[in-house]
C-alpha cells in the first residue's frame, strides 16, 4: 500500500450538485455471454445549480468504449478523453444535448457481481452503491434522477425471460433470429444505482394485489427451474407488505407490476431496484424441508425492507451516499415494526437488540466506528454496516419514542409528502420531524454525527421520610476513531418504578416533566429526577423496550435484578435483567478461569430461568429468549479489553451445565409440554413453541449426560422439519463429539444438492469450538459443495468461523487468523466487496490479550503488505490498524 497510489477520501463537505443532469435514459441492450453490448443514449442538459461551462464526467469501471456520438454526430477524438474511471467530453455544447454511448462488457468475467453479471446462466445486474457505472458511462451518484426506457434483446433459448425497471411496454421476436426482445419503461425518475434487468431461463409464480385506491398490480416471483414451489411464502409475505404499508404509513404502490428475482450469486441479502427486486435466493426459497424459523423471519423481514423502500429509498432517495442511513436506517424501522405487528412484538424486540448489541456495539467499540452519518469515506461498500442499518433505525425509533405516535406520523406524512420524488439529506428528514411537532432536532441530530456507544450510569435512591424517589443520572461517550471530544446526546430513557408488589407505581415527576409518560428526557452530561408519593422503596425498571441503543449500568442488586426478571411489566427489561445477571455471573467466571480460582455459583440466574420457565402465562418465543445464556461475543464485549476466548468458552460452558444440572425436570417438562401437533407451520405461535423446547432440548444436552445427547438423537432422527432436524444436529455437532460424525454424515446425504441447506451444514461444522475445526474448515474448501466464488458458500464456512468460533478464529497460535487472512486475500482478487466483509471480522482484536492481540495484528499486517489489494480491502486493513 503505496501512500501515493491511494486516492483521497470523499468528503461530506465537498458536496457539489452535478453539473450536468440526465433527463432521460434509453438503453438497448444486447445481452451475450461474454460480450454484451450496451447502447445508452442520455438527454443532458447543464444543471443550473451547477457550475457554468463544465465539462461532461461520466463514471466508467472496466468498460470498452466502442463509439460516441453528441447529437448524432460521432466526436472527434480531442473532444473527449477516456480514462479507466471516467469518460470526459471537454468542451461540451452549454445546452440540452443527445449523447450515444456504446460499450461492451463481459458478463461472465465480472466475477464482482457488481454491473452486469451472470448468476449460474442467468443475466443479472447490482448497480447500488457505484456498479452502474460498470454497464455504461454516467453521472454515477444518486442525485442524478432520470427516466429510464430499456430494451433488452437475447437468444431466446438462453434467456427467455427478459425483465426491467417499470412496466412492460412490448415484446417480440427479432424477425429473422432466434433472439427476441422486451421493452420495459419506468415512469418515475429514478438515480442509476436502482437500475437493474434480468435475462435467463426461470420459473415464476405471480399473484394479483389491488392496491388501496383499487389499482391491480401483478405480481411476480422468478426462481430457478423447478424452485417455485419454495416461493410462496415470499409471495404471501409481499402481500402482506403491501397492505401493511397503506395501512400503517400510508404508501401505495405505484406501477402496474412488482417482480422479484433470486439468484444464487449475490453480495448482499437483497436489492430494491425500482419494480425489480433482486435477492439472494436465500431470502426467497423456503419450505419447511429446507428453511428453518429463522429463515422464514428473515424472508419475512427482507422481502419487506426491500418493498418498504419503495418509498423510503426510490421516490425519496439519497442526495450523496453519506446519506445512506436515510434510507437503510428508515427503511429497517419499518420493516422491524412490520415484523412486531406479524409476530409477537416483544419478542421482535428483544431479538432485535440482540443483533445490534452483537453487530453494532462492536463495530462502535472498535477501530470500525463511524457515526451513522460518516462525514468521509474511500470505499461506499465499506459503510453497509450494523451502524448505517440497525443503529440508523434506532435513532429513529427514538425520534418516535420523543415525539409520541402521533408526532412520529406527522413527521413522517410530512417527509412523504415533501421529499417525493427528491434525492434528499437526513437534514431534510429531521426538519419534516422538527417542523410538524413545532420542535427543535439541533442536539437530537448529533445522533447522526456522533459514533461510538453512550454509557449512561444510573443510581437510585428513595427517601423513606419524603416518599421521594430520586434518580442520579450520567452519560458519556467515549472517543472514537476521529471523534475525541464529544457532546452530550439526546436520550430518552424509558423508565418505571416497579413496586414491592410487581406492579408499577404512577409516575408523579417532581417537575410535572414528561418523565409522567415514563420517558425521562437526557440531554445534559448529568441530570437527576425525582418522583413524588413513593411510599415504597421501588425497583427501577431502566430503559425498558431499549429506548435508547445505550450502555447502560446501574447499582442494581442482583436481588433487585432477579425481582425485575420476575415481575417487570415490561418484556424486554424482564428479558434484559436476568440476562444482566448471567453476564455479571459470566464476566466474574472468566475471571475465576484465568485465575484458576474456585468458579461462583450461578443461583440466582438458576432462580430467574427456573421462575421464566414455570411461568405459565409466558409466550413460548419469550420464555426461549429468555432461558439463552448470552453468547461468548456477548461476554467478551462485557469484558471489554484483555479477552481471552478460551476463558470465556469454558467459564460459559460450565454455566450451561450448572443450568441444565439444576433445571432439569423443569426444562424435560417444558420439552415434552411443547411437542409438536400436527403438521409444520411457519406462523410465530408454532414457531415460538419449537423454539422453546429446541432451547430445552440444547440445555438438557449441555449437562453432558447420556439422556441428554440421546434425546438429541431421537430429535434429530424423529424431525418432519429443517427447524427440529437442524437445531437437533447442532446440539449433536457441538456437545456430543462421538454422535458427531454420523449426524452430520446423514444431513449431508440428505441435503447435499441443495446449496442453501449445504450451507448450514458448512456453517455448523466451522462452528465448532475444538482445535480440529481449523483443519475441518480447511479440508471442507476442497469439498465439492464449496465454491469460492459464491458468497453464500463462503460466508457459511469462513464468515461462520471468524464470526461464530471466538475460540479457533482467535486460536492462540495464530492459525486462525491466518486462515481468515489468507481466505481474504485469495478472495480480494475475485471479489473485493465480500473480501472487505470477511476481513471486518478483526473488527475487535484490540480487545484481545497481548499474545492473540499480536497474532491478530500480524495477519492484518501481512494482508496489508499484499501488492494490489482492492480499494476495500485497504479501506477495512488501514482503519483496523489505524
Ligand atoms: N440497498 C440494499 C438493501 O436493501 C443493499 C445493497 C447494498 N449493495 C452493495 N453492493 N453495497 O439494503
Ligand atoms: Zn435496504
């Protein structure tokens, strides 16, 4: 990594407006395996906001040129120069202009999967963040909104099924070929980066939905050969999407058809490409003999974030892609509140805290921290994080938290209403918030600007004589990469006191504040509040639903902890406070470990499980969140610095079969209560059962006894489902070595040509915390179910390893990290982008002890050191050193 062959970072504040726009986009396009050809004509005009007199810059990105025209007239070639990054036109007319460009690219070479690629035989397209600019050359930003009409033309054989952006306009046969065509025209004017087509031999399964106002829309699932009949739960969750979205946020759809398409090769989850949707099949294809609960949910959630942005996203879009969490961080708020009103609420909640908590508070704690809105960035990739997606939409589920329902929809109509048809800035957003609630956002905004994790201490203190209840609280943030000094945030705490009795006691805020809603409003380093007529001491239920995305700690009393685990009116907090105490039990265990002192005894987490799973009155799905011991990630993040993952895996081990030792007959019990009956069902009820009694049957196994491992047997073996018979096969994978093999030998011959169910079974087995794991995942590169060129595949077995084995990824010889590392830089060539997201693994290695802390800094050494490492790659290697 040369300084001098680095580019300089794009910065917020050097936003200029184009100067020049695009009107509209006709693009014929003829698609061939290696040698598509692509003709774009653009309608310009010089952008009176921009600066007078400019040349044209069109972004390109490994294109060939092959002609140029201005107004039909082919240009002379000092008019113009091309570059491998842009194509210039010096002296440009100052008016509106005609330019035609053709290019050629290699759909088969783009082994990126960013422009113009192909997925097994399928022509398809990723264009956001920059890979438009890979099909022809064009003002590449997402300010540039034009109308797109597109013709796509292909061997019939090859590709029958021709889809774009819009509607249909018209399709037919080339006369005198064996190739036809289709014409596809978007009416809404949409930045490039929401292009796309598709072209290939698929199958679909279409529905009609009639919109609010009466409008029929066709609907339309393609899925490879054969696959349609794993597509209709995508369909049905569409559907209810669609309505969802009319009915809570007021958005219609808007043109006369939706399609979506899966593909097997795929970077991210899914694309929101105007009236085209492109998604990695693993979010389309389900049945319940392949797809777990999760699946489902997942396809649930993404199926719906992908539709929610046409709203949130395609008629508002972003100005710059600082701007991303415009978008991203709106468009997960509302797909996770769809989800709650799907499923149960609480238990939406608590698995959503839990993602961010395990994605996104790491990623603010270490030398990845951005803020939601960075202000400078040198690779875009590099910013689709836990912070831009799921810290961005709980900074607006705060701003719903202060502004109450009601507030919260104002702002909203009035962002709709505004920005349609904008490419707009979170500034733009906020002032529709600030201007229809009458209310100034200025510090509120610092939740945009400011990265890392806000800690918020709190003490609490009753005065028996005045009946008076005080609480003492302070925030602070600590420094981040760039950020050293800090302001005080804007945080609403939810709170309530909970009273001798379990039940909450009104609020009577000493200053008649808002704190009578039971939100107390921080915005000062230190603030106290005081509540009158507390004729008991309480227990303060603190942050309850996880108002604010905080670190919170308080003087609580394991006591009054275990009384909030059982009585706390509010789920999350009943949830959070014996999680609380098992991590407290687990950060104090670790310690014992590497102390080789005695180990403390786990009885009041055994007492706030065992009072969870008696409770008759819980939700399955609840009581199963709440009977998880937290993950080793969860404990090393608590520790925060000197980690050692060995300690942490043994220490939380032993938890485990403390647990199943004392709960036994209890979580048998809860086991055999939750047996199935009758067929499977995907809905949140049944899925919550199963995942109860799939927790039952892990604990019972974790105590190591004979019983335990062969229920497991009898699980795995007796599963009419992927949900029982996968879960059964981890419990076997991980507690009962000897069991091991044979499991996973029989899934195998099962399911070993379906890639998506093979990939479980490559995540599970680099999962696996035993010295072996390393040679297993080496030698499973070489099987023939892996591909390195397919994301899927090699997220499933080296992400898994990096991300969900803290014990061998962080081996302490180092062998690990070197495996991760060597995978990056074999990838980089290939694929920068997924190269990128492996290597953010190391996200955390400076909280390790010195010897993994060495070893962790080594490997990033050594693949910073590698001569022509991609953009991304360096972006994630120099910030994680840096
Ligand atoms: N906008 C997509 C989403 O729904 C993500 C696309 C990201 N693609 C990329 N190459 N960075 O979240
Ligand atoms: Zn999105």
């Amino acid at each position: 990594m040369s300084s001098d062959a680095v580019p300089p970072p794009v910065r917020l504040g050097d936003y200029l407006p184009p100067d020049w726009l695009v009107d509209t986009v006709h693009l014929d396009v003829r698609l061939h395996p290696t040698a598509s050809r692509i003709v774009a004509t653009l309608a310009m005009r010089p952008n009176p906001a921009g600066r007078e007199g400019s040349p044209i810059v069109l972004d390109g990105d490994e294109l060939s040129l092959k002609s140029l025209t201005l107004d039909g007239e082919p240009l002379d070639g000092t008019a113009y120069v091309v570059t491998p990054a842009a194509l210039t036109l010096l002296a440009p007319p100052q008016r509106a202009l005609t330019l035609e460009i053709e290019t050629v690219v290699d759909p088969s070479a783009n082994t990126k999967l960013m422009g113009l690629y192909r997925s097994s035989s399928t022509y398809c397209t990723q264009c956001e963040a920059e890979g438009f600019r890979r099909i022809t050359f064009f003002p590449d930003r997402p300010d540039v909104l034009a109308v797109y009409t597109t013709r796509i033309e292909a061997e019939r054989a090859e590709a029958p099924v021709l889809l774009g952006n819009g509607n249909p306009v018209e399709s037919g046969a080339v006369e005198g070929t064996s190739r036809h065509y289709a014409v596809w025209h978007d009416p809404w004017p949409k930045p490039c980066y929401l292009f796309a087509l598709v072209g290939g031999k698929l199958d679909r399964i279409t529905e009609e939905f009639v919109t609010a106002t009466g409008k029929r829309v066709e609907l339309g699932i393609y899925v490879e050969l054969g696959k349609t009949e794993r597509a209709g739960y995508a369909m049905d969750a569409l559907k209810r999407s669609m309505r969802w979205d009319e009915e809570v946020f007021g958005c219609e759809y808007d043109l006369d058809v939706f399609n979506i398409v899966a593909v097997a090769d795929f970077n991210m989850g899914a694309m929101e490409n105007k009236g085209l949707n492109i998604f990695n099949d693993k979010y389309v294809l389900a049945s319940p003999q392949t797809a777990t609960d999760a699946d489902y949910a997942n396809i649930e959630a993404i199926i719906a974030h992908e539709y929610f942005h046409n709203w949130t996203g395609n008629r508002i879009t972003c100005r710059d892609w600082f701007q991303l969490c415009l978008k991203e961080g709106l468009t997960v708020f509302r797909d996770q509140e769809f989800s709650a009103d799907a499923r149960s609420r609480p238990v939406k909640r608590i698995s959503d805290v839990r993602l961010l908590k395990g994605h996104q508070f790491p990623e603010d704690a270490g030398p990845l921290a951005h803020p939601v809105r960075p202000s400078s960035y040198r690779e875009i990739n590099n910013f689709y994080t836990a912070t831009v997606y799921e810290k961005g939409a709980e900074v607006v589920r705060m701003l719903k938290t202060l502004l109450g329902e009601e507030g919260f929809r104002a702002g909203m109509d009035l962002y709709l209403d505004r920005h349609d048809g904008d490419a707009a800035t979170v500034e733009d957003f906020l002032a529709c918030f600030a201007n229809a609630n009458g209310v100034d956002l200025a510090q509120f905004a610092l939740w945009y600007a400011q990265s890392g994790t806000p800690q918020v201490t709190v003490s609490g203190s009753w005065d028996e004589a005045a009946r008076s209840y005080r609480l003492d609280i302070a925030q602070t943030l600590p420094p981040t990469p760039g950020q050293s000094e800090k302001l005080p945030m804007v945080i609403p705490l939810a709170v309530g006191l909970v009273g001798p009795d379990g039940q909450d006691m009104t609020l009577t805020p000493d200053d008649g504040s808002n704190a009578a809603r039971g939100v107390l409003l921080i915005t000062e380093p230190r603030q106290s509040f005081v509540f009158r007529d507390v004729p008991h001491r309480p227990v303060p239920s603190l942050n309850r639903g996880f108002s604010a995305p905080v670190k919170l700690s308080s003087d609580m009393s394991t006591a009054d902890l275990l009384f909030l685990a059982r009585h706390d009116s509010d789920p999350f907090n009943r949830f959070d406070a014996a999680q609380t105490i098992a991590l407290g039990h687990l950060v104090e265990a670790t310690a014992a470990a590497r102390a080789g002192t005695a180990m403390p005894a786990p009885d009041a987490l055994v007492a706030a499980l065992g009072a969870t799973l008696d409770d008759g009155a819980l939700d399955p799905a609840f009581v199963a969140q709440a009977l998880s011991i937290p993950s080793e990630t969860d404990v090393a993040r608590e520790i925060g610095e000197d980690v050692d993952p060995d300690a942490i895996h043994g220490a939380r081990t032993r938890l485990r079969r403390a647990v199943s030792d004392a709960l036994a007959p209890a979580l048998h019990a809860a086991y055999v209560r939750h047996a199935p009956s009758g067929a499977y069902c995907p809905d949140a009820a049944s899925a919550g059962r199963r995942a109860l009694r799939n927790t039952c049957l892990d604990l019972l196994a974790a105590g190591g006894t004979p019983e335990g491992i062969a229920r497991a047997q009898v699980h795995f073996e007796a599963a009419d489902n992927m949900t029982d018979r996968f879960f059964a096969l981890s419990v076997l994978a991980h507690a009962a070595p000897q069991a091991r093999e044979a499991a996973l030998a029989a899934f195998h011959e099962r399911f070993h040509e379906d890639p998506l169910v093979v990939d479980k079974w490559l995540a599970l087995q680099a999962q696996i915390a035993e010295p072996q794991a390393l040679e297993r995942v080496r030698g499973l590169t070489s099987h023939p179910a892996f591909a390195w060129s397919n994301p899927n595949r090699v997220r499933a077995l080296i992400g898994s390893f990096a991300g969900l084995n803290p014990t061998q990824f962080h081996r302490v010889d180092g062998a690990g990290h070197q495996l991760v590392a060597g995978a990056v830089m074999d990838i980089d060539g290939r694929n920068p982008q997924l190269a990128a997201r492996l290597l953010a693994a190391f996200k955390s290695w400076r909280s390790l002890e010195p010897v993994r802390r060495a070893s962790a800094e080594a490997a990033l050494r050594r693949v910073a050191e590698k001569p022509d490492l991609s953009p991304d790659v360096t972006d994630i290697v120099s910030r994680s050193l840096g």
